[in-house]
C-alpha cells in the first residue's frame, strides 16, 4: 500500500510543530522548508487554507491516504456524536494506531510494518491490515513467536503505554487491550478537527 516515506523532519516543519515526535532536526530547524524558509515570514492564512492544513496534518500523523481518510470521515458523519471527535476516534482505533499507542512499536510506521508482517494478533487472532479496526474490549498482542524480536523489546521495555487511560497493557505476556475509543481529553496530539468538518462540509 503507498504511504508517505520521505522526510519526517521536513513535512514537521511545514506544520510548524513535530508531529512525528520528538526531532533533534526539527528543534535546530524550526522554519518552513525551503531556500528561503529562514528568512521568509509566515503569510496570513485563508480560512480554507488553515483548515486544509488541519486535514494534512492529521493525515499525516496517523499514516493515512486521502482516500481512506475519505472514508473513515464518512463513517464518522454518519456516527452518533460529535463527527470531528468520532474521526479521531476511529483513527485511533486503527489497529496500527493502537500496537504504537500499546508501546509496541516506537513509531507508527513501525507499528503498520509488525501488522503487515503479521506479528500482531486480535483475539488471539493474526491481523494483517493496519487499517483494522479494534474493538472495545478487543485483546491486541504480540503473536507468541514474535516476542522475542530485538525491536520489539526495545521498544516495550521503553514503557510508553501506561500513560493511556484508554489501554490495559501487560508488559511481560506483551498483551493488551482496548478499553474504549478515547475521549477527545485523552487524545495528546494537537488537532482542530472541527475546522476539518468545516472543510468537509463545503
């Protein structure tokens, strides 16, 4: 499946804020990209340009292409509640979404890549597509033969899960499980995803 691979530091830039995570290139470099990004002044922004700009970014931190981003906001119209939190929700519970929040994987790329390589199981389950959604009460672990994988270890012994109210995680079995879709409270990363429902709406 096509996904972005190029420069993380650089799309960070373009948002002004990293959205990958911490970037040592992003801290020495906190400009747009550019020959002349140094020294260029940021122009007022339209109000179609800021809310395109709010789509892009949440694209981009979860991993997604436009059309499937097309899809999961469709589904999410069609929901009960408010739509730009039911988006976040359903972003977040992409399966890719929760082996990286689970502590699993450093990186959401990292993440999609052990789904794809059919590391990860759902119920016991192997699940194979990154874009799967889980469940509450759904158990998402690593499959037994996986466990003992170097990237693996490295990145649950880092113990970055606890901090999410809305995951159980077990570090020794390498077992979790997705309580419920998160509040919008809970969500860390900084979204104005009402201005993505106003782009959505024109």
């Amino acid at each position: 499946m096509a996904r972005y691979i190029g420069p993380k530091t650089k799309i960070a830039r373009k948002f002004d804020e990293p959205i990958y995570g911490p970037d040592k290139y992003y801290e020495k470099k906190k400009y747009p990209p550019g020959m002349h990004g140094a020294n260029r002044k940021r122009k007022k922004q339209s109000v179609y340009a800021l809310q395109l700009k709010e789509k892009q970014k949440v694209k981009y931190t979860y991993g997604v292409l436009e059309r499937q981003f097309s899809i999961i906001f469709e589904k999410a119209s069609r929901s009960k509640g408010v739509t730009g939190e039911v988006l976040l929700q359903l972003l977040e519970s992409r399966l890719d979404n929760v082996v990286f929040r689970l502590g699993i994987s450093p990186s959401r790329d990292g993440a999609r890549q052990l789904v794809t390589h059919r590391h990860i199981t759902v119920n016991g389950k192997v699940v194979g597509i990154p874009s799967f959604l889980v469940k509450s009460g759904d158990v998402v672990a690593v499959r037994e033969r996986s466990k003992a994988l170097e990237v693996i270890e490295s990145a649950v012994a880092s113990g970055r899960a606890s901090r999410y109210a809305w995951l159980e995680w077990d570090k020794l079995s390498k077992v979790g499980k997705f309580l419920n879709p998160p509040s919008r409270e809970e969500i860390p990363e900084n979204f104005n995803e009402q201005a993505i429902v106003e782009l959505f709406s024109k």
